[in-house]
C-alpha cells in the first residue's frame, strides 16, 4: 500500500494507476452486463473502490499553491450546551451558551470571506468534556454536539485539545464548583473517536507545498494543565521525542506549531505586554530539556499559535542558539467572535494579521534554514 506521513494518505503517483483501475473496472462492467450476479458484484466492488478513493483524496499529505495557503485561526470557542445540568453550572457557564451560532458563521461565511483554505482551532473547543446534571450524574455528549457544529465547516478543519476539552465540571454537595482532568485520557478516547483529525492521536502534521516553500504544520496536544509546571501544563514526553524526531528528519521544512497553553515568554517587542512568566525564569536547565531544548535545537521552527489566556498578543521568544520563535495569540472566539486572526503561508515569508481584519501585524521573512529564520515587522 502506501506511504502514510503524518496521518496522511500519500497520493504521489496514484492518480493515473487509480483510473486505469476505475478503467478495468468499467470495463469488466460492460463485458457481464448480461449476467446478473456478476453485475451486482461489480457495481458493489465499484461503490468500494470509488469510496476509497475518495478517502484517500481527503487525506492527501501534501497540499500544494502556487503562491499563497491561507489559515484562519481561532482558539477558545467554549462551545456548550447547557440544559439539564446542574443550576450551578449553567450560572458559572452560561456566558457560554450561545455560541453555536457564531461558530457556525465563522466556519462558513467567516472563512470563506477570508479567503481561508484550512481553519485551526487551537484549544478549548468545548468548555468542559462532562458536567454534573441536575440530578447528580455526570454526563458527556459536548464532544458530540462540537462534531455536529463542525461538520459544517467547508474547508479542512485542524484542531488542538485545551485544558477545557479534556475537563470534568463537578459540582459539589454542598453546590461548590469542582472542576478536574481526572477523566482526561477518557476524554481525549472520545475526540479521537469523533473528530477525523485526531484518528491517529491528538498529535499531527500537515504539509503544505506554497511554490518551492514546503511548509509544514505540528499541532500538538499541551492541553493538560498543571499549575506546579514551569509552563503552566504538561507535556509528555513521548510527544516531544516524536516531534524532536520530525523536525530533526525533516530540516528542509518550514515548520510552525499550533498548541493551546502558551509557553512563557515576556515583553520582548517593547509594547508593554507579555505572556505569562513565573517569577524566576529562565530557568538553568530550560534550553537543555522538553519544549524549549527542541525550539532551540530546531531554527526550522519559526512560529507558534496558541490560546488559552484570552488576549492578543504577539511576542518573540528568543533562544541561546541566536534565532527566535514567534509565539502568537489570538482572543478567545467565546468572548468576542471579531477574534480571529489569518495566517498566511507564501513562499518567502509568513503574514499574520490582526485580529478581526486582514491587515498585517507581522511578519516573518523565512531565510534558507542556515542561521534561522529573518523576522521584520511591517
């Protein structure tokens, strides 16, 4: 069979083998017209063919445009259906609760006016995985309801998991709010089961071909938070082993990430803003292991879009190595749904624009892999 990279069907090559196939087939199907049982056998081993051809097509590895590949990028959508939970969750979360319809037009109308070929979400796309319900049980079924809203969608459709997405909203006996990730890997099991992007793990690549330009986009799962974690959660290890393994394979790809708890960074652009940062940082080991030790060994990697704080913010992380990562976030979607940005890949360079509008907040000339990628602000 072929190749898979990156949970993708390989095409290379296959087109023209697939319709000398559909071809034989075809053909075979007008020979034993006349005879019944081998035409309902043909006419089935057809309808199987053809769907996996067409299954192949969508997950095509390598997405190719001559001069540009446009991302719309949201993060935070909180989507949640609130009847007949508990009366204090719906007060804690109804702010919520009507945002089906804002989403349903940004991955519609929203994408299509930007000119979007693929929309990231980047985290908390539901606001809590299971609730406590007004009769005390514990229920699932927002992963479901988010599928049903994103089925709509009429481009590719890429997603990372937040804290949110793999939480558990308790309410106490007493009414207290008691919400936990100790259901988190049943909860991943089910967005893996429901959303297609996820069918090989919460952690994958998409490449992307813009003219010479191979780009190539890491959505990783940093959803899990930890408040005694120098970065706020925790990232596992063998996630990190692959991805340090993908970038170390793949030096001639341009490389972005998208993950939902932001690394820490402060106001390296001067403009009076920052990331969160504890209060001794760096610390002495921080370049030699984890996420930042890959950043620093890897100048491939020129960007990264995250959310989970709710704000707009754009700053540089610097590293020892002397190139620098770009770390990008957009406002929650939940909160205002003019929060988005687009992200658009060319051959030379990446243009990230401010939020709710087209126009250019940044952008980053991408040098040969020697010495990192050159960063300019417009």
């Amino acid at each position: 069979m072929h190749k898979l990279r990156g949970g993708m069907c390989s095409m290379k090559g296959m087109g023209c083998r697939m319709e000398r196939k559909e071809g034989r087939i075809l053909g075979e199907l007008g020979r034993n017209a006349h005879h019944p049982a081998r035409r309902m056998f043909l006419f089935f081993g057809l309808q199987i063919f053809l769907l996996l051809v067409v299954g192949c097509a969508r997950h095509t590895a390598l997405v190719h445009r001559d001069s540009s590949f446009t991302l719309l990028h949201l993060t935070d959508t909180h989507l949640c259906h609130l009847d007949q939970y508990h009366p204090t969750l719906i007060e804690k979360r109804k702010h919520y609760g009507n945002g089906r319809e804002p989403l349903l037009r940004a991955l519609t109308a929203g994408a299509r006016k930007a000119g979007a070929d693929a929309i990231v979400i980047t985290g908390d796309l539901i606001d809590f995985f299971e609730g406590t319900t007004a009769k005390g049980d514990v229920r699932a079924g927002q992963v479901e309801r988010f599928v049903r809203t994103a089925s709509r969608a009429r481009v590719p459709l890429w997603l990372t998991l937040g804290n949110h997405d793999i939480s558990t909203h308790v309410i106490g006996g007493k009414g207290e709010s008691r919400p936990n990730q100790l259901r988190a890997q049943v909860a991943r099991a089910a967005w893996i089961r429901q959303m297609d992007c996820f069918r090989e793990g919460t952690g994958y690549f998409r490449d992307v071909r813009v003219g010479s330009r191979l780009w190539r986009l890491y959505f990783l799962d940093a959803s899990y938070r930890a408040a005694d974690e120098p970065t706020g959660n925790l990232w596992d290890r063998p996630q990190l082993d692959w991805l340090a393994n993908e970038l170390r394979q793949s030096p001639e790809r341009t490389a972005i990430l998208f993950f939902h708890i932001p690394l820490p960074v402060g106001d390296t652009n001067g403009d009076g803003d920052s990331f969160p940062v504890p209060k001794v940082w760096p610390l002495p080991d921080t370049y030699q292991k984890g996420i930042f030790k890959i950043l620093n060994d890897h100048p491939s990697v020129v960007a990264a879009f995250v959310g989970h704080n709710h704000k707009n913010i754009i700053e540089d992380i610097p590293l020892p190595a002397g190139h620098s990562v770009a770390q990008v976030e957009t406002g929650a979607f939940a909160a205002d749904p003019k929060n988005w940005r687009t992200i658009t890949l060319t051959e030379n360079a990446l243009i990230i624009s401010k939020p709710g509008e087209p126009t250019p907040a940044k952008t980053i000339r991408v040098a040969d892999r020697v010495g990192g990628p050159r960063i300019s602000r417009p």
